[in-house]
DNA sequence: TCAATATTTATATCGGGAATAAATATCGAC
DNA sequence: GTCGATATTTATTCCCGATATAAATATTGA
C-alpha cells in the first residue's frame, strides 16, 4: 500500500524537522544552528536529518524547489496557437491574481519567515540560483522544436529569457514583501511590472538606452 | 611603493597555489584533492591557501572572476546614441573575433582544462551562477536611469536579458569546445547564434512558439 | 507471528573553513 | 644598514557539514 503508515510517519518526520529547524534559524540564524541540534530537537539523530534532506539548506527550500518545473508545465500546457510569452504572461497574472507563493507576492507569515532567512543566507540564495537553472533547462526541453535538432539554440534562448523574466518578477515581489509591505499594496505594481516585463519581452529591447 | 618586492611574491604564490592545484585536480579531481595537499605541495601553509582564496572552488575560478564587470563595463563604454543591445552586440562580435576566452571561443589547452574540470564539478558550476548574478547588478547600475528612480525596473529587465543572453552564448561556445571541437570550426556558427541572439532580443519573442 | 524490506541509528572519519596568537618578512624613515 | 611599524605567514585548535559502514529497529504483507 502506498499511504500506509510508513508513508505517514515520513511526512511528519520530515514536517517535524522542517519545523523545528525554522524555529531555531529564526531564532538565531541559518549558521549558528547545526545538524546535530536540529536532530536533537526534533528527537531523531543527525543521520536521519540528511536521509531526509541531501543539505542543509533543503530543509528551508524544499517547497521553493517544488516551483522549478512550473515555467516548463506552462510551456507544455498552453493553448494551440497561443505564442509562449503569451502563455507566461497569462500564467503570472493568474498567479498573481491568486497571491501564489511562487510569484514573491505573498504575505504569510510563515512564508515571509522563510523568505528573510533565506535573503540572509547566501548559501540558499546560490541554491536558488540552481533552482533557477533546473527551471530553465526543463523549459527548454519543453520548448525544443524536434526539427531544430537536438540543440535548439532558439529555444535555450527564449527559455533562458522566459525563466528570467520570471525569477525577475519574483524577485521584485519578495523584496517588497520582505521590505514590509503588504501583498495587497504590492499587487498594483506586480500586476504593471509583469506587464511591462513581458512587453519588453514580446516586443524586444532594440532601441533601449539610446543615450 | 605599489611595486615592490611584496606584491611580486604575492603574485607569485598566488600563481604557484593555482598552477599546483590545477595539476592535481586534473589528474585525481577537484574533490579528491585537499587543500591541505595543495598547500603541502606549493611550500606553504593552508592557511595561507585561504589567505589568498576565499574558497576552494576559486583557485580555480580566479579568471574568470575578472569579467564579471565585463557588461557593466561595455554599458558605460558605449558610444553616445548607440542602443544598448547593439552595443552588445558590437563587443560580443569583437570579441568572438579576438577569440576572447571570456566568450568561451578558446580551445588553448590550459583554458580546456580549467573549462573541463568547472564543467565536472557541480559546485563551481554553481560558484558560475553567482557570477553571473553580480554581473547583473553591476549592470544594473550602469544601466540605471536616475530618472527612473532608485529601482528602475525596465534597466533591471534589461540587465536580466543581456546578462543571460551573454552567458548563455558563452554557454554554448564553452560547450562545444569542450565537446572537442576547434575554435575556429564554431566561430561561424558562434557568429550566427550572437546575431541570432541579439535579434531575438532587439525585435522581441511575441510570437515566438505559436504552435 | 514471521520473514522480507525499509528506515533509523551509532560510530567513525574526512575535509573545508574560521579564529587566535605567535613568528617572520617587508616596508619606509633615518 | 638599522630600526620600528606594518603585512603576511604560520601553527594550532576547533567547529560543523557531509559521507560511509554496519548494526539495530520498525513496518510491511503474508
């Protein structure tokens, strides 16, 4: 059986050390908490801490990491004949709409917990950084055109754009948030951002900066 | 005096630490090497390994560090009225044509090696990653409007775009030398792929993917 | 209840990196 | 060239993340 009390057990394990291990960060910083604390805290030994998670740092990111393949799941779900930047403009506002967690425009507490830990922490900025390159490898598998051969060129382009627009808009959202404000105040400016993002993006940057 | 005996034999040891260490990472690799083995074998303490790189990882990535201000360098340098994009353009071209090692067009033996071992292990791919993010703000800045205000998202956009497109042509050069082939057999197809590139950029992707 | 399997654990070890203070080398001024 | 100020290297110690191994324990389906 697939849910048996196994499957069950390992979920509130690996809840019980994420939880555990947030509180104690928060308390007093990524790096002045070790493994060994975590485990001891939560009741089990360090070994079961990395059976659960391969570093350190997953513990916070994991349900960062769970986003990496939605920009390829847009690509691969978007309507016949709708051009991509299309689709991705559509998926952001949705979510923006929807104050998903994945566009930075999310005030939860225990969410804005997590963002500052990790806008604290190098190391986990780096880890996004990977996060981020998964992201676009995945979407470029998605977008290549079997005609254009095994190596797109146009597609690693296009995706490398796409995902950055992405982690851009992101990125704006998270540092207002974290700045203080509310997601609500935020939106208005998330929604002109991402639109003029995916502008300059539909219509290209040729005469920008013709100082 | 700026010129003395000192500065020479930091220079000197920072090249002996860096010629050592590639030596034994190429023949056992990167993580089966020791700092401490590094130090033993260039005469001098691993203290003083650190003392001259902030990690392991950049023994290695010393050079390349040197042109993370590349972009933000060409932005400034720009001729007055010249697009940005086009002004891109002109410096990746030039360079893809002086077989610049920084736009991956190079296959001298010591460049293979170095590119070689950074693409076998993971943790200085990542290191690459956070290059290329200080490479974007810096451009950031030199694109910044004082106009726009202290956070001019259009010129972080843009950065976004010319940062990736940059690295991502490089990404594809870097690839293909590693892959064997001489850089004068990729440089057509790495002028092909930057116009492309560029145009991509210049004229917008709006319609890109409408399948 | 039992045997097969998965998971956790204890234990040992490695190596990167920081901190400290002592030793040594280089500097510029005289 | 000598001397005191300043940089640099060094030895030493320590911490902690991460891996490997094998033993112990829990869960499973029969």
């Amino acid at each position: 059986m697939s849910d048996g009390l196994r499957e069950r057990k390992k979920l509130q394990t690996r809840r019980a050390i994420s939880g555990v291990a947030l509180e104690l960060f928060r308390e007093r910083g990524f790096d002045n908490v070790s493994v060994a604390e975590i485990a001891a805290k939560a009741g089990i030994s360090k070994m079961t801490v990395f059976n659960y998670f391969p570093a350190k740092e997953d513990i916070v990111l994991g349900p960062l990491e769970e986003h990496v393949g939605d920009p390829a799941a847009i690509a691969e779900g978007k309507a016949p004949g709708e051009p991509v930047v299309a689709a991705f403009r559509r998926a952001f506002l949705e979510r923006l709409e929807g104050r998903a967690p994945e566009t930075g425009l999310n005030d939860d507490p225990a969410l804005l917990q997590v963002l500052n830990l990790i806008s604290e922490t190098p190391p986990m900025v780096v880890r996004i950084f990977g996060f981020r390159h998964r992201s676009e490898q995945l979407l470029v598998e998605a977008l290549r055109d079997p005609a254009a051969g095994p190596h797109d060129l146009r597609a690693r382009l296009v995706a490398g754009h796409l995902t950055g627009l992405w982690y851009t808009l992101q990125g704006e959202n998270v540092r207002r948030i974290i700045g203080g404000e509310r997601a609500g105040e935020v939106y208005p400016d998330a929604v002109a951002a991402a639109n003029l993002g995916f502008d300059l993006l539909a219509d290209g940057i040729g005469d920008y900066g013709a100082w």
